[in-house]
C-alpha cells in the first residue's frame, strides 16, 4: 500500500505542511481554534473564529487538492 498523504483533523486550526515528503492536510476545528502564538495573549482556544471544514480531492492525475470552507 502506498501512502500518498496524511489527513488529519480535531487540530483547532487548519494547516498544509508536508511529512515525510508527502503531503499534509490538517482540517479545521469545528467549535473553536487554536491562537497561533502570534495572534497575540489571550486563551489558548477561541470561539470567536467561525467553524471549518476541509474537502479533500485526489484525482487521477494523483494530485491532492484540499479545500478549505467556513461553514455558517
């Protein structure tokens, strides 16, 4: 089997980075999200950022698309 990304998800905050030289997707926190340690004091979990979600597309081609969508 060959592993063509690392998908992930319940982080709080969505991110693309790669591991291992593939890539990585991390989905967006459905209730509340992380504070990156440059957005500032405060707690370390805000509600005041609207909730995400991440659509994932493999295609053919063998390209990874990953979109990421604000759901109100």
């Amino acid at each position: 089997m060959l592993v063509v990304a690392v998908l992930t998800g319940h982080f709080h905050t969505a991110a693309a980075s790669t591991f291992a030289g593939r890539p990585l997707r991390i989905a967006p926190g459905v209730v509340s999200t992380l504070r990156m340690p440059w957005e500032g004091e405060g707690p370390l979990a805000t509600q005041t950022q609207p909730p995400g979600v991440a659509f994932h597309v493999y295609d053919d081609a063998g390209l990874l698309t990953t979109h990421y969508r604000v759901v109100v």
